[in-house]
C-alpha cells in the first residue's frame, strides 16, 4: 500500500502544469538530439546544466530525464531511414531497420521501436518504483566503509564494462579521480593542485568539464569528417501500425530486450548502449522461424529488442543514482551533478527529504513514455526534413550557446576558458579511441570516495582492517576483486572485445 500512496503521490507532482511542460520539453528535446546525428544526451544535458540553476529541482531533473530517454527513441529514427545512429545505442538497429527500410517496410521497423521501446520504458519504471524503496532501506545500513567499498566496486564495473581497451578506460578513470583531488582540502583547510589559481581552489567546475569533453569535443570532431550525402528513402513512411504478423514476430524479443535491459541498466558501465549490444547478440542467438527473415537483411526482431533494451536500461540506470547515489554511468554523473547544483546531496536520503523529486521523477517517467510514442510517429516527416539542415549552420549556435552557459556559471571567463581547454582535451581522447565517460565517474567519485575513505579511519582509528572486518564492506570489496578476475580470463577477454564491434 505505500508503494501505492507514494506513486500517487508521485503522479499528482508529475501532472501539474508545470512538470507537464518541462516533461514535455524534455521528451521532444531528447527525440531532436536522438535524431540529430552527432549530438546525444551526454553533451545535451552537460550544455543545458547552467539552465537549471534557474528552476527547482523537481521540473529540472524531469527534464533531464525526459532527455535522456527521449534520445532512446529519437536515435532509432535516423538508424532506420538513412542508416546513421542518431544516438550510439541505435547503432545495431541501424543493420536490419535500414534493410527494412530498404525494402519498404519503414513503417514496420519505427512502430515496432516506437511500441517496444514505449512497453519497456514502462515496465523499467515499474521496476524503479518497486526496487528503488527495499535498496534506499538498505542504503542506510552503509557506513563510511561500506560506501567506499561500493565506490570501488561501482569504479572496476565501469572499467570492465566500458567499450573499448580495458587499458584506456583504467587511464581515464585514474584522470578523473586525479582531476578530483583539485580543490581545497576540507581538513586541513589547503588548497592542493591549485598553482595559486583562486578559481580553482574550488576545484574545477563540473560543468565545464562535461561540457568541454562531451559538448565542444563533439563539434570538433563533427567537424572532422567530410559531409556524407545521406539518402533518405520516403520523405513520407506509410503503414505505421505494425501488421498481425510483425507483432507476433517482434513481441518476444520486446519481452527479452526488456528484461536484459532493465538488468543491465542498474550494472555500472551499464545503460542503453550495452543493453542494446547485449540485445541483438541475445537475438541471434535464438531459434529463428520458419520463413524468418535473417538477421542483417531486415529481420524485425534485430529492431525491436534492442529497442526496447536500450529504453529498458536508459529508464532503470536511475536506480543506483537515485538510491545510493552512485552513478552507473555519464548521463547520471550528470544527473548527480544537478542535483547537487541544486544543493541537494545525493544517496538514501533524498526518497524521505525530497519525496516530491523522488517519485514525482518516476511518475514523469510514464508521462514522457506516453508522450514519446504519441509524438514520435506522427514527426517522423519533420524529423527527416531536420536531417537536410546543413551541419555548418547548427555548429555555431550550438558554440554560442554553451559559452554563455558556460560564463553565466560564475559570471566568469575563467569557465569558458576551462570548457575550452577540456574540448581539446576531449578531442584528444576521441582521436586516441578512448572513451571519456568514465573520466566523469571518476571526477564525481573521487572526492566521494576520499571522504568515505577519511571517515572510516577515523572512526576505526586508523585501522585498515575495518574495510574487510565489516561483513558488508567485505562483500563488496570481494564482488570487486572477483569482477577484475573474471574480466581477465582470457575467453572472457576476447569475447568483451568483440561485443561492441558492428556487426555486419
């Protein structure tokens, strides 16, 4: 029955007019960025970070959320019509929903994404609404032990389950927890790495770090690559509403997308893109039907679960965020890193000191749902017409604007100056292959993890020993270590990665 009391209480808060409005501008935002190629969540939601500070908490984060799965759907768009992910989880639907399409069945392909995806952003709510409470009661059994000995377990996860080297993904996990240590120590009151810059005795500004490696990098690298003359097969999609026969193709994997999606979600490193990988691995895998198309030539099942996979883990991602307040990945770094520009700390707590934010955010969430699978079909024609909108006149608007957000900050240059300096720095990593999200875990939990750390030894007075003499601590730190073993046996290795390869 509380379960029950407080979803009511959520959706009373998600249906005032107001959090209508910002969901809904969420929603529609997140489907534009999903289906404009080169931009995605990350680098929306690090652009519009200054925006928040105006508005409360709740409307703020139902927007950025709002965003965030809104980019699931739009990303699917532009993967089926003209064969380039908009956003880099639809990067496998783009091999069978671009063959569809091909063969005229455009219409079959968006509905079964739209429809999956709207079934299981509803299910991965549901999920958040009935495990979110039992882990928030858990939470409060944490000490300072305990929650650094999730940190590291939440850190190594990020690390083997990130695309790419296991070795880049180390580096920039040491480089954000480094970036971190740049600040004024709450002990003794000394500013450490500093180099006598004022403004960075309170370390540097999360903002522009964000904005500067996921927003200004991507225009850079955008830049980089010559025009692509995209073919766009039907300016208008017939036949939205998927036959007798699609659904009782698609249905199934929608079922097993959800689940291995709403899995995968809460996992750190986890979210959309390794849910929807894990997907169509899953797919081809299965028994196929007699008559069944095969996969690379337009199969439906190649569409639907990942789609709804990568929807699944978008949605459930929130759980650790908004239970422990640790952050599976970069969309909910950022996510944390608003909350706390509204000056609220993040973990157990914000269920029972914010309970308007808490489950008026889940409410929401079966509102943008429902709003996305109603918006998107019927856009689908605008959204085409926005492909043909050259890139040379989007790139400047996009500059202006994050160099206002940026200064606005603190009314300083020196931010702008940061985010400048980070877009290099983001652009060096795009060019050396390495992924920069976990750079960001690490920067929001390095000095998490330090003052966890500081706090167990003084409470144990100096004792080490209280990290593995403590059940739950113990537990952690050994799911940890067993993670890294497990990661380096070698067919696990290989087949790690093989998993974030395209697949042809």
């Amino acid at each position: 029955m509380d379960l029950l009391a407080n979803l009511a209480h959520g959706f009373g808060v998600a249906f005032t007019l107001h959090n209508l409005a910002y969901a809904f501008a969420g929603t529609v935002l997140g489907t534009l960025i999903g289906v404009l190629p080169g931009l995605g969540p990350v680098a929306t939601i690090a652009m519009l970070l200054p925006s928040i500070y105006a508005l409360d908490a709740t409307p703020a984060l139902i927007m950025l959320a709002g965003i965030y799965y809104g980019a699931q759907y739009g990303g699917s768009t532009t993967a089926i019509l003209i064969n380039v992910p908009g956003e880099s989880s639809s990067v496998v639907t783009a091999i069978d929903g671009y063959q569809m399409a091909r063969k005229g069945r455009a219409g079959a392909a968006l509905a079964a994404a739209a429809l999956g995806s709207f079934f299981a952003g509803c299910i991965a709510t549901v999920a958040i609404a009935t495990f979110a409470p039992p882990l928030t009661r858990l939470a409060f059994e944490f000490g300072p032990a305990e929650y650094f000995s999730l940190m590291v377990l939440g850190l190594i996860g990020a690390v083997v389950l990130a695309s790419g080297s296991l070795l880049k993904a180390i580096a920039m996990i040491l480089l954000g927890l480094l970036l971190g240590q740049v600040n004024t120590d709450v002990i003794s009151g000394v500013a450490r790495y500093s180099f006598d810059i004022p403004e960075l005795t309170d370390g540097i500004n999360f903002v522009a770090i964000a904005m500067g490696v996921f927003g200004f990098s991507e225009i850079i690298a955008n830049l980089g690559k010559p025009a692509e003359h995209r073919e766009v097969f039907a300016r208008r999609v017939s036949g939205l509403w998927p036959t007798r026969q699609n659904f009782s193709d698609a249905w199934p994997a929608v079922l097993r997308g959800t689940g291995l999606g709403s899995v995968l979600g809460v996992l750190p490193g986890g979210g959309a893109l390794l849910s929807s990988f894990a997907s169509y691995t899953l797919e081809k895998k299965m028994p196929a039907r007699d008559g069944e198309v095969p996969f690379g030539e337009g199969n439906i099942r190649a569409v639907a679960g990942p789609e709804s996979a990568n929807n699944a883990g978008a949605q459930t991602s929130f759980i650790p965020m908004l239970t422990l307040g640790i952050p599976p990945n970069a969309v909910m770094a950022l996510m944390i890193g608003a909350m706390m520009i509204k000056g609220i700390q993040p973990g157990p707590q914000v269920m029972s000191s914010n309970p308007d934010l808490f489950w008026g955010l889940i409410a929401s969430m079966w509102v943008g749902n429902a709003m996305l699978v109603v918006l998107n079909l019927p856009l689908i024609g605008i959204w085409i017409r926005l492909l043909s909108v050259p890139y040379r006149f989007l790139f400047p608007a996009i500059v202006v604007f994050c160099c206002v957000g940026l200064y606005s900050l603190n009314n300083n240059p020196f931010d702008v100056y940061i985010g400048a300096a980070f877009a290099l720095v983001g652009y060096l990593f795009y060019k050396l292959g390495c992924e920069p999200a976990p750079l960001l875990l690490g920067f929001i939990l390095g000095p998490l993890m330090e003052e966890s750390l500081r706090r167990a030894l003084l409470i144990s007075r100096g004792d080490w020993s209280t990290f593995v003499t403590r059940p739950l601590s113990a537990g952690l730190l050994v799911a940890a270590a067993l993670m890294i073993v497990v990661v380096m046996l070698p067919s696990i290795r290989s087949r790690r990665e093989s998993v974030f390869v395209e697949e042809a």
